[in-house]
C-alpha cells in the first residue's frame, strides 16, 4: 500500500505495508534518466551536483560573534561598513522605516539615517538554529538610541539569518520590529 494513499501531501514517496504494517521503509519514487550518456536513477525534485559542499561551524558562538561585529560597525558610524555585512541579494526588513530594504544602496540608505541616532544594542534572548552554511539567529534585543539629545531603550524582536558564502558568513535576510507591547 502507497503511504501517498493514506496521507495527503505525499505523493511520490511509496511505503512498504504488509497486512496494514509498515515496515518502516520509504522511497521516493524515481524517474530513470540518462546522465551523460547512461541511465541512472535519481529523486524527481533533486538537481544533480559534481561538487561537494563542507559544512561550516554554526553556533551559538558563532552568532555571538556576528552579532557582535555587526553591532561594532554600527558604532563606527559607517553606513557603508554595516551594508558590507549583508549579502548582495540580502532582505532587510528595518526596524524604524516601513520599505523593504532589498538592495546594498537601500540598506546602506537606511543605515545612513538609523546611525544618526547612534544605536547600541544589546541581545536579551537569542534562539540559535543551525545548519549547513546557514545560521539563523531570532530573539530580542534593546537598542539604546539617542535623539535630540536624550538616550532612550527601544525593545525590538530580531532575525538575522547569515549564509557562508565565498569564505565569509554574510547576512541574507534581517527583519527586527519594536516591540507591540510595552
């Protein structure tokens, strides 16, 4: 019997039942095809790849670290220098302008201004999820921020997600929002 006959959302992986038993075994159904020249089967929703890939450490550690050096580029005062920290398709979705940020000019505009108000921040509680060349980093955070004069704390919830690409971790996407309630 076909595990795809018994739940929804599952077609193309078979299960091996025998007198309504599963014996725990499941493929995913293949197509043959022919690869340079010979016939070879392989999962339908899976590309082929001549290269390997080496996992990079992502840990709690690691996203200490990130944060910690994209934090210290905001102490510079450098919009271009926290810009150089995201990636060139990266997705930044700011906390205080509500547009997308979706290019480096974009982000590096919106650091322009954020800067302005000197920014400091500080993690309150960090949830890690790692996997290979990817990192996410979501929680809390405070930023201490000044404005005409007077410091303030603003209460924010925070993404980072970072990829390793070409031998440097790069953030990808970064959303972070005020808090909604005090």
């Amino acid at each position: 019997m076909k595990l795809s006959s018994m739940i929804t959302g599952t077609t193309g992986i078979d299960e091996n039942i025998e007198n309504g038993v599963s014996k725990g075994h499941y493929q995913r159904n293949t197509h043959k095809r022919s690869i340079t020249g010979r016939n070879a089967y392989q999962p339908i929703d899976t590309a082929s790849a001549d290269e390997a890939v080496t996992c990079q450490p992502a840990t709690k550690k690691l996203a200490e670290d990130l944060f910690k050096k994209w934090n210290d580029a905001l102490q510079t005062g450098d919009a271009r220098r926290v810009a150089a920290l995201y990636a060139d398709d990266a997705v930044l979705l700011p906390t205080v302008s509500n547009l997308p940020r979706t290019t480096t000019a974009e982000i590096t505009d919106y650091f322009e201004h954020f800067l302005e108000k000197k920014p400091y921040g500080k993690i309150k509680q960090r949830n890690i999820k790692q996997g290979c060349n990817k990192l996410t980093d979501a929680g809390t955070y405070d930023f201490e921020v000044t404005s005409n004069g007077q410091k303030s704390i603003v209460a924010a919830r925070y993404t980072f997600v970072y990829e390793y690409r070409n031998n440097e971790w790069k953030i990808v996407h970064h959303h972070s929002s005020m808090m909604p309630e005090k």
